[in-house]
C-alpha cells in the first residue's frame, strides 16, 4: 500500500516553510521604506513569527539526509546560528508573549542544532560507508534531550540482578495509565505548593538592588557594606521554591504526562504484532525501525529515567549537586558543547586530570552563556550576574575536587558527610542572589504562571 504523500514527515516542514517565507517575503517587498530605517525594525507579530521560523525550518530541510559536503555543514552552522540571534535581536521590541517563548526556545533549540551539527559533522571524513554511524535527522532528535540517561544503565557492569529488574521494556497497560494517574496527582500536588509559594512572593514583595551582585561582593569585601540583608535572602530562597517547582511542573511532569498519553494511545499495544498500531506507519510519518525506536525511546523516557530534579537539597558536592541532582535535562548540552570540546583540546597537551578540570569549566561557560543568552533576550538586562553565578560554581567545583577528591557515595561517616552538605550549603547561599536578581529586577517581563499573580495584577 503506497503512503499519503502529504502526511510525510519532510511535507510536514515544506509547507510551513513555503508558507512563512512567502509571508515575510511579501511584507518586504510590501512594506514601506520607513519600516527599515532601524534595525531591527519593529515587525507586525505575525511577520516576527515567520523569521523566527524560517531559518529553523530550513535546518530541518536541510537535515534530512547525513552532512557529506562542507557547503551543508556550513549552511547549517550558519542556520542556527541566526536562529539563536533573532530573539536576541529583537529584545525590547515586543511583549513577553510570544517574544519570551521564542527566546526560550532559541536558547534550548539553537543549542540542539549546534549539537547536531557537531556531532554529524564526522559524515564529512567518512568515505566508507560501511563504517557510517546510524545517521537520524534533527527532527529525529529534537525533542531527545536525555541520550544515556537510564536509572540503571543496561550492561552496566556494576550493575546486579536486582538492578537490571527496575528496568520497564514492556509496560503493561495498567501499568501506563498507573503512571499517568501517579504523575497527574504529583503534578497537581506541586502546583497548588506553587500558588502558596507566588501567595508569599506577592505579599511580601521587596526591592531589588539595581546594583549587580558581584559587585556588591567587591564592596562587602573591600569596604564592609552588606551584600544582601536576611529579608531579602529569604525572599531569594522562596524565590528559588518557586524555580524548582516551575520547572519540575512545566518542563519535565507535565512533558511525563503528555508522552505517556500519546505512548498509551499510538504506541502501546497488548498485541507484538504491528498492525494493531499501524496509524504512525500509513501515514508516512514514521517506517517500521523509526517506529519501534520511538517506542523504545518513549519507554525509557517515561519509565526508566530519573526524574530531572533528583532531591539536590541533599547534595554534598557541587558534583552530586550539579550533574546527578540538578536540572537533568540540560546536562547532555552542557556535556556535548562544554565538557567534551575543552576536554579534547587540553588531552594532548596537558594530563588528563586538568583536562578534565578544563572540561568542567568549558561546560560552565557553556551554562553562563545559555543563562546570559536568556537574560538579555528577555529582560535586556546586561549585569552579568548569571555569567558569575555559573562561573563561579565552576571554579567551585574544580577547588572542591582539588581539596576534597571525588566523592565516594558510600561514606560511613556520617559527620563528615554532613559537614561537606553545611559547607555546601553556606556555598550555594553566599553566591544565590546573582541567580535570583536578574529574574526579579523587571516583574513585568515575566509573567509567572500562578492565579494570585494573576489576580493581584
């Protein structure tokens, strides 16, 4: 049986394509002179949609097929690259809807493309292709921002029996609609701490110094004027409730939820055979290997993963902290962008100790920048406080490591554990207002997803 050729998956991209760029293309040509005259200038929304869209459409048309020419690895380069700077380009110009979103997703997009580009740019040495990699487009991989990231990984050779048992192949369906129910009443759990939360912030609201955190440090230290008051740091940690339950909520139960859903109703089937789910496969969407990739994929990501945010209060070290407890989402970017360029271009020249320190300090000005990106995108706001904040913890975690060692997980004593979490603690404490000031210095660029915000505005 042939396949609708309008529901395949490149359709799916030209005809958005066509149809953004034949909208901005008219606006040009249509527009007057005046409207160009700044740059850039202020765009109807529609318009500022399709350039937004464009160039990240044609990434996707152009990443179809393995990068085997110097001209594709470099117009794709090229592609994200603008992409990334079409947010940034336009701060100021436009309220926070839809321009936040579109620097959120030019942040956490652009950097997916630049880890496409750089991972598939091996294409380009491969003549035998025999010893190609398993090429997957970008659209393959786009929304896959956990790679290895199983509780237990399979073949893990410190791995038991018991272990590998807490591995999900095969849910069953009790077992998926279980999950979905479980993660429903979590997620309805954590939002109605959230409005608690927001009810404090709002009541108590306080002014925010104008000027930058680090620089205040300089004068704590140089001339004895405190940094931050008590009122405010308790502002600060109810602030970083709020950072903890929002993105728990919306970037990672609430994306749970919805793979669940769309696993149990187009992927999931009491029957082995493939018939009895065919609706992905007729419509040209997905071949049979793509399909059961996807069902493998979803799988592991919805059973057998950690949840993003692994309990960080018990952290004690900025390693536990920062790559096992904290925002587990972003730490393959960080990894294949940071950690792994830096690490390669210092093996060769120094030991692999500071190698690695190199690599933990390049993943954290990955991290500074996506922060900084993100900031500025949103707020136009340049202080450089996320940068320090991130850097900071950077170098934290090189001395931690210089002075401590690694951690061993299965410390027996106790004390010492606990003093490293107190030490820890003051750590993350001293240096916390340069996260939370730059995202409160202007309310009215980020609407906050809460009733009483809601209400009281």
């Amino acid at each position: 049986m042939s396949q609708p050729g309008i529901f395949t998956k490149t359709n799916l991209v030209y005809l958005p394509l066509s149809a953004t760029t034949a909208h901005t293309l008219y606006f040009i040509i249509n527009s007057p002179l005046s409207t160009w005259q700044e740059f850039p200038p202020k765009l109807p929304t529609s318009v500022y949609i399709s350039i937004f869209l464009t160039p990240f459409l044609l990434f996707l048309s152009l990443s179809f097929e393995p990068i085997q020419t110097r001209m594709r690895f470099y117009t794709l380069l090229t592609l994200a690259l603008i992409y990334i700077s079409i947010p940034i380009s336009f701060r100021g110009k436009y309220p926070p809807f839809p321009h936040n979103i579109f620097v959120f997703y030019g942040s956490i997009f652009g950097l997916k493309m630049l880890m496409f580009v750089q991972s598939n740019r091996a294409y380009l040495n491969q003549k035998d292709s025999k010893q190609k990699k398993e090429f997957k487009s970008f659209l393959w991989t786009l929304f896959n921002l956990r790679l290895n990231s199983y509780i237990i990984p399979p073949n893990n050779e410190n791995s038991n029996e018991k272990e590998n048992s807490l591995i999900i192949t095969s849910p069953t369906t009790s077992l998926i609609n279980q999950k979905i129910i479980n993660r429903i009443i979590i997620t309805f759990a954590k939002l109605l701490i959230l409005e608690l939360v927001m009810f404090n912030a709002i009541t108590n609201t306080m002014m925010i110094p104008e000027k930058s955190y680090q620089l205040r440090l300089i004068e704590f230290f140089t001339k004895g004027i405190p940094a931050v008051t008590i009122p405010l740091m308790l502002q600060y940690l109810n602030f970083l409730i709020y950072i903890y339950l929002a993105l728990s909520v919306y970037a990672y139960d609430l994306y749970i939820i919805i793979s669940a859903v769309f696993y149990r109703f187009f992927l999931h089937s009491s029957s082995k055979e493939i018939n009895d789910r065919p609706i992905l496969i007729k419509s040209g969407l997905l071949i049979s290997s793509e399909y059961f990739s996807l069902k493998e994929w979803m799988i592991t990501t919805i059973f057998n993963t950690k949840h993003m945010f692994d309990v960080p209060w018990i952290a004690s070290s900025p390693r536990d902290f920062w790559s096992v407890r904290w925002h587990l989402l972003a730490n393959e970017i960080f990894k294949e962008l940071g950690f792994l360029p830096v690490k390669n271009v210092f093996t060769p020249i120094v030991s692999k100790k500071i190698a690695n320190m190199m690599g933990v300090l390049g993943a954290f000005v990955v991290s500074s920048l996506l922060h900084e990106y993100l900031i500025i995108g949103q707020f136009d706001l340049q202080k450089g406080e996320h940068a320090f904040f991130f850097m900071i913890h950077g170098v934290i975690f090189i001395l931690w490591e210089v002075v401590f060692g690694r951690e061993n997980k299965n410390e027996k004593n106790k004390i010492k554990r606990f003093l490293k979490w107190l030490l820890l603690l003051i750590i993350n404490l001293s240096v916390l207002p340069a996260l939370i000031e730059p995202l409160r210095r202007r309310p009215d660029l980020l609407p906050l997803p809460s009733f009483w915000f809601n209400f009281f505005n």
